[in-house]
C-alpha cells in the first residue's frame, strides 16, 4: 500500500531479512484487527438460521444477510482503498473501526421494528467497516517484517481471524440460537408473531452492542497509535489505474480466485447449521448445530498455523493446488455419505480453507510494487464473492436439495486449484504500471 512488499533498500543477503515498515509492536494491533473482523463475519452464520425461523424465509431468503454484508465488498472496496490512502493506514483502521460501531448500533432499531429489510441495512453498515479494516489489514500486516516471510506472515495474522472465527460462533449460538418462548414464528400471527420477533431479536441486539463497546476500546487504542508509521507513502492513482491491475493475468486469475474461495467457503458456513440438523446427517438441535460451526472454523485456525509454517518451505501455489483438491475430495465424501461422515467431512473443509485466502492474496499481489493499495482494494471487491455464491447456493438447495447444492462450491474450488498450479512460479517484476509481461 504505502511501501510494497520488495521495498527494504539494503542489499545483499540481509536485505530480503529487513523489515520493510519499521514499527515494532504494530503486528499485535494488526493482530486484534483480524482477531475482530473474523469473528464478527462469522457471526452471520449464526444468525442466519435464528432469521430464518423468525421470518420464515426459505434458503434463498435467508443468504440475502450474507448478500447485504458481502456486497458493501464490492462498493466499498476501492473507494476504501482511496480512503485509506489518504487518511493513512491507522486512521484508516480507526474509520473502519468506528463504522463497525455504527452497524452494530443500527441493530437497535432493527430489533424495535421487526422488519427484515433493517436486519439487512444494518448488516451492511457493519459490513463498511469491515471493509475498511480489511484494507488496512492485509497489506500492513504483509510489510510488517521480510519480504521473503510475507506467504507465511499473512497466513499466522489469518489465523487470529481464524481465533475469532472459532470464538464467536460458538459464543453466538448459545447467546442468540434457541427460541426463549418454545414457540416458532411459523406458529403465530399478527401482533404475537410482531412481538415474538421483538423479544427473540433482543439476544441477538444484546450481542451487538457487547460488540460495539469491544470496537470502542479498540479503536481508542489505535488511536493512540496513529502516527507509528512516520514516513508512510502513497501513489495516488485513479479509478482506472486500479482497474489495470486486471490485466495482469496473475493478479486477475487471484483476484478471481478470492471471489470463488469467499463465496464457497461463506456458502458452506452460511447452510451448515440448516446442513448439521437434517436427520439424514446428524439430526440435531438448532443450537447443538450452531455450537459445531466452531468446528468449521476451528479447522482453518489450525490449518492457519500450520500453514504458516508449512509456506515457508513448500511453493505457496502447489500447497493452494493441493489442499483445494482435498477441500473438493471432502465436499463429494459429505454429499454421498450420510450420519457422522457426511456431518464431519463437510465441518472438515474448514481445515482446507485455511491457508486460501492469504495464499490466494499474496501469490496474486506479488511485485505490485507502489501499487499494493489498488491491488489490496481491488482484492477486496473480489470478497464480494460472499453476496453472490451464497444465494446461488441458496437457490439450488431450494430447488433440490442442500447435499445435491455443494457441488456450486466444489466448483469453485476447482478453479482456485487451477490457480494454485498456475502462480506456482515466483512472480517477475516489481511491475509499477499496473501491467505485467502477459504471463505473469
């Protein structure tokens, strides 16, 4: 973003081990901004079924919460780079922060109408500020120590997005999943339906605003911290320049890929407590199958570390390859299996999930040089993979069924292998016009 990957200026052996941000002590900041954006994201999967029931959606209503939350991706993204850009990147995370605080705000009014299109409202105001933080995040934690350690770097910071993604469903479905009255909305009308759907939605209110008052502490902190980054640079570009990236075929197969990871992997997290309780597979409770998204999640955080050990010795590409072809493997176990295989080979691909999108993001930013800013913004429009592959999902599940519909993200997966065997070479530059040598 300010200084890319590539930018220490010492020479010989040394120079590939200089930090190329000197700010010691940020990475924890960074840290607890992926730690917070994680667990905040995979909260959706617990709300989700608890509004389905109250609003007695089917499959392809109920993913429009992931629409409305991935979709601030694609609008926010590159006008956020350009925020970000100018404000810096701690005052930027701050903004984002701050944003997030407000989404979790508007969940008040929300509870207090209890009307659907103000879940979703609110969904995408939090959803900006994840946006921004993201920004700042992925890039800032990439130039905080070696280049020649980015792959594996990038991948330990995933894993405290992971450590959220862990913690707060399971926290989620015990505060929020179950219904306090013993009745279903399906079973009321009127001014009882009106009202069970105030008091159930007040759970899912008190999470929230538990939530706003973490961000506030937080963002207070960075605060104090915003000028750590002295010297700090940006290339200022237009629009269009960010769009060049495109056509640089490394960078727009990666940006691709993000598209397809973050839609099949939020796809699977966004079914799989519907998934869990079908009595085919395990039959559980909708609370006992909200607890097992821990699982899901709990197998990226695990993989994440791993794998950051892992990428510092195997080709960051062959790995991607590799572990989208068991996520594939363990999708066709699940869906022509039934009981306990097919409840936990789908729970399992979590663990392939691990290491794709710091993978992904790093093997496709590779020598973007002063433009690691567009790049990162552009990557994040690409999350917008989360709104549009979910209600596909959605869809086909209503259509046939939610075993039959994992095949839309085994799909996915495949074409993330292809990538993996493509970018399997270091990339060649550093490239500073946006356009690389056509096979790169």
């Amino acid at each position: 973003m300010a200084m890319a990957p590539g930018a220490a200026s010492a020479a010989g052996i040394g120079a590939s081990d200089a930090p190329q941000v000197d700010a010691p002590g940020l990475n924890y900041f960074v840290f607890a901004l992926f730690f917070i954006f994680g667990g905040i994201t995979s909260l959706n999967d617990v709300i989700i079924p608890k509004l389905k029931e109250l609003f007695t959606l089917n499959f392809f209503e109920a993913s429009l919460v992931q629409f409305w939350f991935f979709i601030a991706y694609a609008v926010v993204g590159i006008p956020g780079a350009r925020l970000v850009k100018r404000l810096g990147y701690m005052r930027g995370a701050v903004a984002g922060l701050v944003t997030m605080m407000a989404g979790c705000l508007l969940f008040i009014p929300a509870s207090q109408t209890a009307l659907f299109p103000m879940f979703l409202f609110a969904y995408f105001v939090l959803a900006t500020g994840v946006v921004l933080v993201q920004i700042v995040a992925n890039p800032l934690i990439s130039l905080l120590g070696p280049e020649r350690t980015t792959h594996s770097r990038l991948t330990f910071a995933q894993a405290f997005n992971s450590l959220g993604t862990t913690i707060f469903p399971y926290v989620g479905a015990i505060l929020i999943l179950g219904s306090l009255a013993g009745v279903t909305a399906a079973q009321l009308s009127g001014e009882e339906l009106a009202a069970y759907r105030t008091a159930e939605s007040q759970a899912i209110v008190g999470g929230y605003l538990g939530l706003a008052g973490g961000l506030a502490v937080v963002a207070g902190a960075v605060w104090l911290f915003r000028d750590r980054l002295g010297g700090e640079k940006h290339e200022q570009t237009s629009f269009a320049d960010g769009l060049a990236l495109l056509k640089r075929p490394r960078f727009g197969y990666g940006a691709a890929c993000i598209f397809l990871y973050v839609g099949a992997e939020v796809a699977i997290g966004s079914f799989i407590v519907s998934y869990l309780m079908q009595p085919q597979v395990l039959g559980l409770g909708e609370q006992d199958a909200g607890k097992l998204i821990s699982l899901y999640w709990g197998g990226a955080l695990v993989g994440r570390f791993i794998g950051s050990a892992v990428l510092r010795f195997v080709s960051p590409g062959l790995t991607l390859a590799a572990v989208a072809a068991g996520a594939i493997t363990l999708i066709a176990v699940s869906a022509n299996s039934t009981g306990v295989v097919a409840g936990y080979a789908l729970l399992a691909v979590g663990l392939m999930n691990a290491i794709m999108f710091p993978t992904i993001f790093s093997l496709a930013c590779e020598k973007l040089g002063p433009r690691a800013a567009d790049g990162s913004g552009i990557i994040n429009v690409a999350i917008a993979g989360g709104a549009i592959i979910p209600p596909m999902y959605g869809a086909l599940a209503d259509a046939t069924s939610l075993a039959f519909a994992l095949v839309l993200p085994a799909a996915c997966y495949a074409i993330i292998a292809g990538f993996g065997v493509f970018a399997r070479k270091p990339a060649v530059g550093p490239d500073t016009s946006g356009v690389a040598d056509v096979f790169e």
